[in-house]
C-alpha cells in the first residue's frame, strides 16, 4: 500500500498542477491583445503591418518578456529551461508536460529569427540601421552615395535638389558616359565661345524653322459639347475617310495586329450606310474609325496636307486628344469591352508615330498592358466556353500586339519590361487569313505553315520570339551580368532572326512583289527583333575590351546588327532610294519617327566598335578566335576602320539634313558628331580636343546651313534668294585640313539679324542649353506631343 500510495494519479497530477498555475503573461502586442487578434509575436507583427501601423506595434515592456533583440520571450520557455535543470523538482514529476511546451516556443523563436536572417520578415534594428542611413544623407548633395562597384542599373540617376530622374540605358547622358573623351569636351563647351554662340544660333533657327503644334493639354472641349458629337461633326467626308482607311489596311495590319480587317470594314459600310438614321451606334464605332484616320494620317502624301488642310489639323492632334478625352470619362464596364481596348491601342500607335516621349509612352503602354490585363487576354482563353474562337483569337492577336508596343516602348526608354513571366505557346495566334476566321467558326481552322504567306504572318514570327526577346531585355537591367549567360541570350536571339521565312526576308522579294507598305513592315519586324539583341550587346562592347572570345563574338555581332539597322536608311531615303518604288517621301517620315532612335544607336555602337579597336590597330580585322564552332553563324567580311568613319559620317549628314524636320533633334547630332571624332583620333589628348572641336562646329555648321533657307521662308529675316547669294558670297567650310582650324569665315546670325530687330530681340531673349544631355525636355526640342 505505500508503494500504490507513492504514486501520483493523474488526477492529482492535474490538481496540484491547477494550483501552480500563474497568470498567462502577456506575449501578444498591445494593439493584438486589445483587438483579440492572434499575434505572431515579431516586431512589428503582420497584423499591425497589414494594418499600416507598424510604428504602433509595442508589447509589454518588462525583464521577463524580452529579449536584447526586442522580441518578447514567454514565460513558458523559462519553464522549459526549467525542465531542463537536473536540480528542479518539477522535471521529474511533468517531464512531457513542461519540456513539450517549451520545445514549441523555442522553435516558434527560432523559426523567427531564420526568417529575419533570409529577409522574409523584417527586423527591427534592420530598419532601424535603414533609416538611420536615410537620415544621414545629404539632402543638399546633388549625387546619391553609390557603392564602391557602381549602381546596381545600367542607367543614370540624376538629381537636382528634390528633383530625381532616371534615364534608362539609351539615353543620350548614359550613351555619353561610355565616351569619357567626349563627356569632357561637351562638359567644356558652354566655355567656348564659338561652338556656344554657334549652338546658340541652330537652337534659334531650328525654333522657327517648325510649325508650333498645340499640346494635349491646351486643348479643350471645344464649345463644351460630347466628345462623340464632336467626332461626328469634324469627321471628314466619305472620300477622305476611304483614302485614309485604305492606307491604314494596307500599311499598319501586318506587324501590329489590331483589328479584324473584314469585321471592320464591314462596319464601316455600315456605318456610312446608317449614319445619320442610327445615332446609337456612334459611341460603338465612330471613335475606333476616327483612331484609324489618325494612325494612317503620317503616310498621306505631302500634297494632302495643302489640299485638305481642315483635315489635316484636325487628325493631326486634336482628334488624337478627343479620343483620349472620350476613353478618360468611360465606364467601367464600357472600358472593359474589346473594342474599348482596340481604340486605345490605335489611340497608342498613333502617338508613336507622332514622336511622343519614349517615357511617356513608356507609361502609356504599361496602362495600356494593365487594361487588357484586366479583361483576361493574357490568360489562355481556348477553354473558354463564354467566348467563340473568333473572339479568342481576336484576343490573341491584340494581345501580342500589346506586349509587342510595352516590350518596344521599355527598350526606347531604357526601362523595365511591364509584361509578366508567361507562357506564350497558348497565347500566340495562329497562321490565319483574316478571311478564314469569321464569327461564324466554330472552331479554329488549321493554322498555315510559316512559310506560307498569311496576314498575321508577321506577328506570329514575333510572337513566337517574344519569350527569347523579354528574357534578354530582362537580363539587360541587371547590372553586370555574365558574359556567357548574355551570349546565350543573345543567340537565341539571332536564331529567331534566322527563323524568319523568306516571305519576309529582305534578301528574298515575297511571292505577291513587292511594295512600299510591305517593305517598310519587313524592315519594322527585322527591327523589332533586332532591338533586345542591340541593348543586350551594347553594353559589353562599349565596356573595357578583353581578350575573352565570347567578348569578341559579342563585338562582332553587335557591329553586324548596327551596320544593318544603319543600312535600312538607304531603302526610304529620298536621296537615295528607288524614286519609281516610292512615289512619295511619306515611308521615309514614317520610319524616321518609329526608327530615329535606332540609327542613332546603332552609329553609336559603331563608335564603340571602332573605340576598342583603336586600342589595338587601325585596321579591324575579324578575330578568328570568335569563328570558333560555339558561334552559331559564320560572320560577315572583316570592315576598315576608315569605311565604318565613311558609315558613321553619312548617318551623321542625314541627321543635320532632316535638323529642321519634325523629330530633328541637335542634341542626337551633336552626340554623334563628338564621339565620332573622339575614337578616330589616337594622338595625345590636346589632338583629340582638336577634332572633336572640329567635328562640333562643322556638325553645328551644317545644321545651321540647313535651317537658315526654312526661317527665311518664313519671312522673318531675308528671302530665299537673299540667302542664297549670301552662301555664294562666303564659305561654309575652310578648305584647310588643319585641326586645330577654326571656320571663321561662315557667316554668322548675326548678319542676318541687323535687317530685323524684332528677331534680333527674340534671339537675344532665346534660353537654350545643348550640352545638358540628362533633361530632354528643353524648349527647344519643339516635337509636337501627342
């Protein structure tokens, strides 16, 4: 009976633990514990994160409920460690008890803190040395305090007081920075009184060389009347409309695919058959057809624009912005309706070919992907029983139009990618004619092989490189990467080049002959491909040269990308182009608004190329470490360095001869036109001040004899012919190869403002600053925006 009276029942065991039993301490916050939340005891903790008051999350301050790092310990872990002790008369009697709930509070603890340490839940003193060196900064510095190894971006980050911007990798300030040569120079300039009183002068013609256009923002409901009444009522006549609808059809449906061309042309019918009789039907069509008349307006023939002058200034802006006016007040069920989606996609390209901003439509793509986001075209919509194959397929198509403008968009403005990882095998459409698919169809007909010419042709090719194309674009912003896994990227790339059917090879002539519109949409896709594999490469070879032959197969193929998107120009400029193949200079304007970047770009790598080369010899010869059997194609004929400076020279005279164009910008030739002369000299670096010097006032010279017979057509200062005697009677170029020669015998602006003093006065007012390459929004680059 004693042994039986030794031991303990349960009962008792739960008795006498009851009257041990202490108050619960207080391990939740204060904020927790008051709302009766379960808190998980971190600082601050999700609730009172979630909540948007992590400040406001405290516990209980007191010795026994925390610790040095400011998380709250239980009470119960000490009874664990109790537990533990040899010497406590408890661990013999509640073994299970007393060391099982420790067990779990201290794994619960240090779950915690493997947390912190992988930086999946923030901790304290973390922020708090964050915020500590925020405070410390300089708000008055006008730089931002870098690591040792640089930024971790490809861009430029400028700042001015409380003013921060960023410029993505093919902006002209980035672009400089890898010429240090020529960022010094162009620094020194304002310190010079001939290149900045010359300068001077090409800002103040190129100003009144241009038709000033209203921006979006000065104009306004005209007469406060609906935007949709005011489309009808400035809609131009049948005649017009079919003019411009066919150039649209005919040009602008190959690339990017927007519409179903026989489902709108069939309502266009419609449209001119009913309306007048059928008011209702305006808000469905009338905007999506005056979108069109806007796109297609660029490729109308210069003569258009004197006979049909109402016309004209009403499609050219403020119709764009009346489109823009009437999307803004829609609905919400109104904007998710796919014709919705079309007209802001119309409303997009039509602002691209009216030289918008690459950051503004930078933002208007990423609206314009978030949109059709929101109506599920990025999903895979076949399963869909809601929706006919017809209207799926029309998804597809605007889809990867969308993606294609945000993926163009991000690489012109040197900015991430919006577009999200997918998979694009189910979203890409299929090799269709428009005339095969109807809202009839059950079911999709079998798509065509890619070497047969379809209407969507062009964009299934881009679809199908889009995976290759976003990876490497996404590659390019991270900083430094691996020259390996950037060659990797980049001939996947190539191999999507290669993969383009003859039908749209440059080097074939397609099956139906050839055309103006069918050209320019060959050289766009050529180009839209070719992009990524550019911004990929580029930053490698206007790097420090190395002997690695991955480097030189880079080297190699960026120059072999650059001389082809240079050799494009040849097939639309006037100049040069076939005159009974372009009955018109309208192709050429078109693609210097969606190319102009490009060429600039591409001249500049060709720098960058004969820069590296500089280094070694003055001939450039291929390596024949880079024929090895990793490269994927054999490479093009080795180039002199003297015929690329011939190719860079030629871009450089189309830039000063379209300066007083729309989309003329002075900055991109006084780049091109300074770096040029920094890698063709080798001597010491007053010689290379020197040709840099001369290859300034000669590009600035240039531009000023091109812009000089505009401003006097204007009436503001001599006639034409005035003007012309004055060129005859003085020099615009010293006829000596000295470099160190000054050209001071041109004439100077100041000659031809003593006959005005109105525009003496204007010039002497004119602010303009050419050599601040990191703000592109000065006044002086009067491009109309859109």
């Amino acid at each position: 009976m004693a042994a039986v009276s030794g031991q303990i029942s349960p009962t008792d065991g739960m008795e006498g633990q009851s009257i041990r039993k202490r108050p619960r301490p207080v391990v939740s916050c204060l904020r927790c514990r008051k709302k009766k939340l379960r808190c998980d005891r971190v600082v601050p903790c999700e609730n009172c994160s979630k909540s948007g008051c992590a400040t406001d999350c405290a516990f209980y301050q007191s010795p026994e409920s925390l610790e040095g790092n400011g998380i709250p310990e239980p009470k119960r872990m000490r009874m664990s460690s109790e537990a533990g002790n040899p010497h406590s008369a408890d661990s013999r009697n509640e073994p299970v008890k007393a060391s099982g709930t420790g067990i779990l509070e201290d794994l619960q603890q240090r779950l915690v803190k493997i947390e912190e340490l992988l930086f999946i839940r923030p901790k304290v003193h973390l922020n708090r040395r964050i915020e500590a060196s925020l405070n410390d900064a300089n708000p008055a510095s006008g730089h931002v305090a870098s690591p040792i190894d640089g930024p971790s971006y490809l861009g430029t980050l400028v700042v001015k007081g409380t003013r921060t911007r960023y410029h993505g990798q093919n902006n002209r300030i980035t672009l400089l920075k890898q010429f240090a040569e020529a960022k010094v120079f162009i620094d020194q300039c304002t310190k010079d009184p001939s290149i900045a009183g010359l300068a001077k002068e090409v800002q103040f013609l190129q100003s009144k060389s241009k038709l000033s256009l209203n921006s979006p923002e000065s104009i306004s409901d005209l007469d406060c009347s609906p935007e949709l009444l005011q489309m009808q009522a400035c809609l131009p006549h049948k005649a017009v409309c079919d003019r411009l609808v066919d150039l649209y059809t005919s040009n602008f449906e190959k690339t990017f695919r927007i519409l179903h061309i026989p489902t709108f042309l069939r309502q266009y019918a419609n449209f001119w058959a009913n309306h007048e009789s059928n008011k209702d039907r305006l808000s469905a069509f009338l905007p999506q057809l005056t979108a069109v008349l806007t796109v297609a307006l660029p490729l109308e023939d210069p003569d258009f624009r004197q006979d049909q002058v109402a016309v004209w200034e009403y499609l050219q802006t403020p119709a764009v912005n009346l489109v823009r006016t009437w999307m803004q007040k829609l609905g919400r069920k109104q904007r998710t309706e796919l014709c919705t989606l079309q007209v802001e996609a119309l409303v997009l390209l039509a602002r691209q070919v009216r030289l918008v901003s690459p950051e503004e439509l930078w933002r208007a793509t990423g609206m314009l992907v978030r949109s059709a986001m929101v109506m599920g075209l990025h999903l895979d919509l076949s399963q869909c029983l809601d929706l006919s194959a017809f209207e799926v397929e029309k998804r597809r198509r605007l889809w990867i139009t969308i993606v294609e403008m945000d993926l163009q968009a991000s690489i012109l403005s040197g900015m991430p990618v919006t577009i999200p990882n997918l998979d694009f095998t189910p979203l890409t459409p299929a090799n269709l004619n428009d005339v095969d698919i109807s809202e009839s169809i059950t079911e999709l007909p079998p798509a065509k092989p890619l070497h047969e010419w379809t209407d969507a042709l062009a964009q299934v090719i881009l679809a199908t490189s889009l995976p290759h194309r976003i990876r490497a674009m996404s590659l390019v912003q991270t900083t430094r990467p691996d020259l390996s896994e950037t060659l990797q990227h980049g001939r996947r790339v190539e191999e999507c080049l290669r993969r383009i059917p003859s039908s749209l090879r440059l080097d074939h002539r397609p099956p139906k002959g050839d055309s103006p519109a069918l050209l320019l949409n060959r050289v766009l896709l050529d180009i839209c491909i070719r992009r990524p594999l550019l911004c990929l490469y580029r930053p490698i070879i206007m790097g420090e040269r190395c002997e690695d032959p991955l480097f030189l197969e880079v080297q190699q193929a960026c120059l072999e990308s650059s001389l082809v998107v240079l050799s494009y120009q040849d097939y639309f400029d006037p100049s040069v182009a076939d005159l009974d193949f372009f009955k018109s200079t309208a192709y050429w304007e078109v693609f210097k608004r969606l190319c102009r970047n490009d060429i600039s770009w591409a001249a500049l790598s060709v720098c960058g190329y004969m820069k590296l080369s500089s280094q070694q010899q003055s001939t450039v010869q291929t390596p024949a470490s880079s024929m090895q059997e990793a490269s994927p194609a054999s490479r093009t004929p080795t180039h002199t360095k003297a015929s690329l400076t011939r190719l860079v020279e030629n871009t450089l005279d189309g830039l000063t001869r379209t300066i007083g164009e729309t989309g003329g910008n002075l900055k991109d030739v006084l780049l091109l036109a300074v770096v040029l002369q920094s890698v063709r000299a080798r001597g010491s670096a007053e010689l290379k001040e020197q040709w840099m010097q001369q290859g300034a006032m000669k590009a600035l010279s240039a531009c000023r004899q091109h812009l000089l017979p505009s401003v006097s057509q204007q009436s503001y200062a001599y006639t034409l012919e005035e003007f012309a005697q004055m060129f005859r009677a003085t020099r615009m170029f010293p006829s000596t190869t000295d470099a160190g020669c000054t050209p001071t015998s041109q004439p100077h602006l100041s000659e031809f403002l003593a006959e005005s003093s109105a525009l003496a006065t204007e010039f002497s007012n004119f602010q303009g600053d050419p050599f601040a390459f990191e703000d592109g929004s000065f006044a002086w680059n009067f491009n109309p925006s859109v």
